[in-house]
C-alpha cells in the first residue's frame, strides 16, 4: 500500500481517515484523495495537509461514476491500494431524490470494482467501508453481527447493501482481495451539519430549536470517528481478504438521550443562552421520517477477538471532545452553513 486511492476523502469519515494515517499511524506511503465535492465534500478541511505533506498527499476531483476519469487517476498515481468511503449517505435525503443514491453508491462502486479487477496484478486490497443500516431495524434485544440478514428498510441503505454484495461478488468470482467494514453511526469533528450530533450542537449554541423525530426513543450505537478510522486501518492491515468485520462503539443509546447529553454539556462548556434558558427547553418534536428504523446495535467482537481492535472513546469522551471541536472551529463551520467554501471550490476546481 505504497499508493492509496481514499474516495471520498474529503467527507466527514474519509477526511478524519486521511488525517489519521497521515498525522498519527504507521502508515508511510502517499495518498490519493478522489472526491467529486458533492455538497458534504470540503477540501478545507484537508487544505493544510496539501500544504505541509505535497509529496504525500495529493487531492483530485472525480466522480466515481466517471470510469475513464477514475482510470486515468489510477494509472497516472500507480494506485496499489483502495479505501473506498465515497457514498451519497443521509436517509432524508435518500427519501427525496433516490436517484442520486442509485448512481454513485452502486453504479460508481461498479466502476472502482471493474476498474480494480482491470488491475488486479496491481491493487493489493479494496477496502469498502459500509453501513449497520444495511441489516435493518432490531427489536428490543439483539445485536447485528457480521451473519445477520441484510433487510434495507431505506434507499439508502438499500443502495449500500447492493454495493456490499457487489464487492463480495467481486472476491468470490474473479478473486479480487477485498475487505468490508459495516460500522454503526459515526460523530466527531469536520461532521455536515444535516447530521443529528451536529445540528444539534449547532441549534442549541444559537438558541434555536432542536428538531427530534417522533418520540426520539429510537436508538443508535454511537462510534467516535477517530475510532471508526483505526479499526478501518486495522482490517486493512490485518484482515482476511474476502471477510466483512462490524465495527461498533459500544455505545448503545435513544436519540432523546444523546440530545439531552449536549444540551447538558453545551450548559457547562459554552456561554449562556438569554434569560438563563436550559438547552434542553429548546427540543421539540416533529413529525417521524418515513422507514425510521428503531433500533440498531452492533456486535463487534469479530474485530476485537481476531483483530485486537477495541473503540478508545466512550460516548462520554467522545462526545465532550466532538462539542470542543466545534466550539474552537467556528471559520470552518461558518465555512460550511454559508457555502463560502462551495465558492473557493470553483476557484479552485471549476464546477
């Protein structure tokens, strides 16, 4: 893995990874970084990186759906390795426009697997990084595990499932070395704030409302994304080739719960609101998202038993940490609410 191609790596996960290989792993070869800077990807968020690592970073805008593009990028860089985060991801927007989740989450997945299988001598791995929503919606009890039926309950997760299943083919009819990564909901810094942990946290800082679905009992296990992107370098690393690995934090809890958390926590760590107002008066409940799954939870033991892989960060740590970011980045933020930076990519990279 001397020439790694990251797509999506100006995202929220794909940026965290590059700056984790980068600033803190035992990684020592250079990174392509293929992004298409739809509206969630912002290269501000790895510019200094162009600036102090020149030799070892190096950023290009595609589409995954372009295939003679992203051959050219994988020939030109002599790519021998693939981390693979590019996806359209959030469910609302799955509901409104489908379309856009079809064509990049499969159809582009298609492309980098034909393009990699054209290079087979080459391309040492094709890590894909998937979703629990993938499973569907577990009762009251239970854990997903890396067996557990897939049963998509939205577009999203729909389209998700069939670029998994895509990559598995792929191993077992042309032998190409894979590895998957199903990882439950991700928080941290450099998040979009469409995102609940976010918007959240954006909302309650401004005094505005906080929107929670339906009765804001549905639960997701919570993973700090700096964990999320050691276990990925740990499957890639070590993993068997053809083996999915379900990456989790461990932190089981209710919507409602994680929004009373930062509101408690914002309280202690930032400047009052007006009038002395709890943050927690500001929730209010809105009408629930078609297909909301209940509940999710991760078993992750298979990476923790063969991988020795372990989340550092309880939700607790996690959480204080990501609401910290956000307090000390606020030009990164106002970057990214008033789409300034969508202005710097046309200068930058044209449309």
């Amino acid at each position: 893995m001397q020439n790694l191609l990251v797509t999506g790596g100006c995202g929220f996960i794909g940026a965290n990874f590059i700056r984790y290989l980068l600033e803190e792993s035992d990684f020592r070869g250079r990174i392509i970084n293929l992004d298409a800077l739809t509206y969630a990807g912002n290269p501000l968020s790895l510019r200094d990186l162009e600036e102090r690592l020149p030799k070892r970073y190096t950023f290009v805008k595609e589409d995954i759906r372009n295939r003679e593009g992203v051959a050219r990028i994988l020939d030109t860089h002599a790519v021998d390795a693939i981390c693979h985060f590019a996806a359209e991801s959030h469910v609302d927007r799955s509901i409104t426009r489908p379309d856009d989740f079809i064509q990049t989450n499969i159809i582009g997945t298609y492309n980098l697997l034909q393009l990699a299988r054209e290079r087979q001598q080459r391309i040492s791995l094709f890590h894909h990084v998937s979703t629990d929503e993938v499973f569907g919606s577990l009762g009251d009890t239970g854990f997903f595990v890396e067996t557990t039926p897939y049963q998509p309950n939205s577009p999203y997760s729909a389209s998700k499932a069939s670029s998994d299943h895509l990559v598995r083919a792929y191993h077992h009819t042309y032998g190409l070395p894979v590895t998957v990564s199903n990882c439950s909901n991700n928080y941290g810094p450099f998040q979009f704030p469409e995102k609940l942990i976010p918007l959240m946290i954006l909302n309650a800082l401004e005094g505005k409302a906080l929107p929670v679905y339906g009765d804001g009992l549905n639960v997701r296990d919570w993973l700090f994304v700096r964990d999320h992107c050691t276990a990925v370098w740990a499957i890639m690393q070590r993993g068997k080739r053809g083996e999915t690995y379900n990456v989790g934090g461990r932190n089981e809890m209710q919507n409602l719960a994680v929004v009373h958390a930062i509101c408690d926590l914002l309280d202690e760590m930032a400047p009052a609101l007006p009038g002395g107002k709890r943050r927690r008066e500001l929730i209010t409940y809105v009408k629930d998202r078609p297909g909301h799954d209940r509940r999710y939870a991760i078993d992750c033991g298979k990476i923790e038993q063969e991988l020795g892989w372990q989340p550092a960060e309880s939700f607790a740590t996690g959480i204080r940490k990501t609401i910290r970011w956000y307090l000390d980045n606020s030009a990164w933020i106002q970057a990214v609410r008033s789409g300034d930076y969508q202005k710097w990519i046309k200068e930058q990279y044209g449309t």
